[in-house]
C-alpha cells in the first residue's frame, strides 16, 4: 500500500496522524496519507521566497519546455509516488477508487491536464496578451509599441485548497510554475493523486523540487494555507465563496449555475440543440462548474424538458470500471440522501414538475456510498427556488421566461451560452457583468478554450500592473 508523506519544501515529512485514503465501494485503505497541521504551513510560509528563487534560476521558457516533458510524464509515465510507485493505469484506478469517479473520465481528466501542460507556452501567451514573458520575470520590460511596462508579482507561492470532486479543476493552478512561482498545495481528503502525480511529474521533468508544498488534511491545513499565502485558490460551496469576496488574497471558486438561454428566434428549432443541452448537463457526471444547471426559453420548455429527460434520465449507475459508467458516485456517507432530500421539498412547490420520475427512482443506496442519478425538472417561472440551485450530479432545470427578462433573472453564471442571432441580445449578454464565460451560438457549456480565461485571469490575481519610469540611458537602443 502506498504511504503518501507531507511535502515541504520538496523534501518529504512523517508525520504522527496519519489517515487512511478508503476505496469508496468496499472501504478498504488505498493508501495511507500523512497529515499537516496549521503550524508546519505557517513556519514553512516564512521561507517562500525561496521556492521562487529556485524557479527564478529558470526562464519562463525554459519551465514551459519542461512543462510540456512533464505532460509527457503524468500521462503515459511510472512515477514515484511516496513510498512507492505508480502507473497510469494505477493512477486512474486509485482516483476512482476514492473519488467514486468512473476511471474512464479519470484517464479523460488526465488527458486535459496533459494537454494544458504541453500548450502552456500558447496559454500563457494568450493570458498575457503577448506580454514576453521576462517582464513577468524582471518586474519591467519594452513593450512592442517601445513603452515601459511593469508588473510586479504579488506573492512568491501560489497556494490552493484543492476539492475532492472534480479533477479537472487542476488546470487552474498549473501555470503557477513556468510564472516562477512555488506551488503549496492542500489536496482534498479523497483526491490526492492528482497533485501528487503532477509534482512528481514536474520533478521528473526538471523542475526543482524545492518549488513544492503538500499539505494534506482536513479543515485546518486549509485554513493555515490561505491565512499565509499572499495569493491562493479555494474550491467549494456558495458560503465559500461568500466568505471570500472582496479578499484580494483569495480567489474562490465555487458552484458555476452555468446556463443555455434559447432566444426567440431560435427556440421553435429546439430540437436541433437536444444534444449539444444533454452533453452540457451530462458530461463528467455533471460534476464541473460548468455543467449547464439551466435551460432557459420563453417557449416549448415542457418539450425541451420531456426531450432532455428521454434522453440522460434512463442512465444508470455502474460500477467505475464499466467503460460505459457515466455516473459518479457520493463517497461520503448521507450526503446524497441529504441533497435528494433538499430536491424532494423544492419539487412540492407549484409550477416544478419533475421529469425524469418516469425512468425510475434517482436516489440509488448502496452499502458505503451512493448515487444520484440524472434529473430533469420544469419550471414554470424563474421565481421556483429550484430554479436558482445547482447540484454535483447530471441536474438541469428548464426555466421558462420571457426574452427581454432572461438576463436580469439568470443571476451569477459562470458560463452562459446564449443561442441567438439577434444582435440586440447579443450586445445585451455580451455587457451582462454576472456572466463569466460567454458562448455565442450552440457551443456546449462544458467546451473550453484553453487559451482564455477561465474564471478570472490568474496574470491579473499574481501580478499588479503598475507605473514604472526609467532613464532613457536604461532603454534599449532602438
């Protein structure tokens, strides 16, 4: 069995607690995981300028070339991996065995972060608008235009806590290394193997391994992490990101109440979108934030709704090694009783109609974990309270609103795609500030473009644009 230690510093550490990682059908340990408390990361935090003046050795463009042998690495290599050693096919296995993800989407989540690590030199070109990547380094630089910019980085480390739930979420704290900044990580509680996989990785690939902080544990380690990392990410719930808002220390992440609006003079074609909903409300067993959680129209809903719930409401949960599994598992004991039960009080308000009643019972309990599966509801104005949730399972309701109110009730939307020719409400959506992500025409809320943002720019949270003055005997001669 694997025993998977702190990290600080890149050099491993044993700790007194350690837990054991269980398989979420059979609650045998999978491995056993070391536990940090508060007090190592507030010490460790006080040498943290050293991580980045190991990477600052580096140019950015050597850590790109090195990201991209990484990739290579964490998606076809053996890596060590705490006492041992692990394959990718071990890997896959392992995180589905503690996250209750099928291992068919584990070995999918793996090929998007290889894929963000091989392109990292087209990302960061991108987020940076074509800034050369020394500015970033010196602190100044030339722009192409001759004039002096500066951007100065805010924090040494990039820290994150890090959710069990979704390992795609990883993208977002991976351009921290070619940007020259150390990594303290808080893994979740039953996803381990992606953070520790990648650093292993990275290491293997070059890059030094002092640049690396693990932490796992529970709630203290996280909280330790984001009171001592001058910049961090957390994922979570909306109390999360409430708790959160307006700390320009934190970037939080949480629930995304992605939507598709159908605008009127495409909504009596509905028929044709049927797919492109489906694959936004089912893929990855609707656990990412940007699964759609929202079909807006003025018209045909209770069709689109019968349409839709035809379609992913006759899905089943199969074991995770079923290629065909498309369900996700609840791992923790009562939490999907607990989420079917706050379901069943909202479906008794009037106007809510629950479609995929008809395929068969939703709540499926097994012994030690159980499953949720997928749920269609309609509604008959945007004022049903089911209609402002999101859950971590295959769930859509179809929201039936007048045009010109669709934008002013929709609320905060992570992404929102919004099928429409009418140019009117293209430049209404294109200024709506509570949409994060915008798709204009039938493109799937789960379809990134990897080279913009995806929730905030991480250049615009690590580092502060600001004036800087030179003399011109320190400009390069033209």
């Amino acid at each position: 069995m694997l025993e998977i230690p702190v990290i600080r510093w890149g050099k491993p550490y044993e700790s007194l607690e350690v837990t054991d990682v269980q398989h979420f059908a059979t609650g045998e340990p999978v491995a056993k995981v070391h536990q940090a408390n508060g007090g190592i990361i507030k010490r460790d935090m006080r040498h943290a300028q050293k991580a980045r003046d190991a990477l600052l050795e580096f140019s950015c463009e050597e850590l790109i070339e090195r990201l991209g042998v990484a990739g290579d690495h964490y998606e076809t290599g053996t890596l060590a991996i705490g006492n041992g050693t692990q394959s990718p096919e071990e890997f896959a296995h392992q995180q589905s065995s503690t996250t209750g993800l099928p291992e068919h989407m584990c070995r999918a989540n793996m090929g998007k972060n290889s894929f963000v690590l091989k392109n990292m030199g087209k990302i960061l070109d991108c987020l940076t608008r074509g800034l050369p990547l020394d500015v970033l380094t010196r602190g100044w630089g030339i722009e192409d235009r001759g004039v002096v910019v500066s951007y100065q980085c805010q924090s040494p480390v990039l820290g994150a806590v890090l959710p069990s739930n979704s390992p795609g979420v990883h993208t977002l704290w991976l351009p921290a290394i070619p940007l020259q900044l150390g990594l303290v990580l808080k893994p979740g509680p039953q996803e381990p193997w992606t953070p520790y996989r990648m650093m292993a990785a990275f290491i293997e690939a070059g890059i030094p391994p002092e640049a690396f902080c693990m932490y796992p544990g529970e709630a203290e380690p996280g909280a330790a992490l984001l009171e001592s990392c001058d910049r961090a990410m957390i994922f979570g719930g909306t109390p999360t990101v409430e708790r959160y808002h307006g700390n320009p220390k934190v970037q939080a992440h949480g629930p995304g109440f992605s939507k598709i609006l159908l605008a009127d003079d495409v909504v009596d074609d509905w028929e044709q979108y049927v797919d492109m909903m489906a694959e936004s409300i089912y893929i990855n067993s609707g656990r990412g934030c940007i699964n759609c959680s929202g079909v807006w129209a003025s018209r045909h809903t209770k069709e689109i709704a019968a349409a839709l719930a035809e379609r992913i409401g006759p899905i089943e949960a199969k074991p995770p090694s079923d290629p065909e599994a498309g369900l996700a598992a609840f791992t923790v004991p009562g939490m999907a009783a607990a989420v079917w039960g706050m379901i069943e009080s909202d479906l008794k308000e009037a106007g809510v109609t629950h479609l995929t009643e008809q395929h068969g019972e939703r709540l499926v309990e097994q012994e030690r974990c159980a499953y949720l599966r997928p749920m269609i509801v309609h509604c008959e104005s945007p004022d049903n309270e089911i209609a402002k949730k999101e859950y971590m399972f295959p769930f859509s309701t179809v929201v039936e609103s007048p045009e010109d109110q669709m934008l002013s009730r929709i609320g905060p939307t992570l992404v929102g795609t919004v099928i429409t020719k009418n140019e009117s409400l293209i430049r209404a959506a294109t200024n709506a500030t509570h949409i994060d992500r915008l798709n204009i025409g039938a493109i799937p809320t789960t379809k990134l473009n990897w080279l913009q943002p995806h929730e905030g720019s991480i250049i615009d949270f690590l580092f502060r644009s600001r004036a800087y003055q030179v003399p011109d005997e320190m400009l390069p001669a033209s």
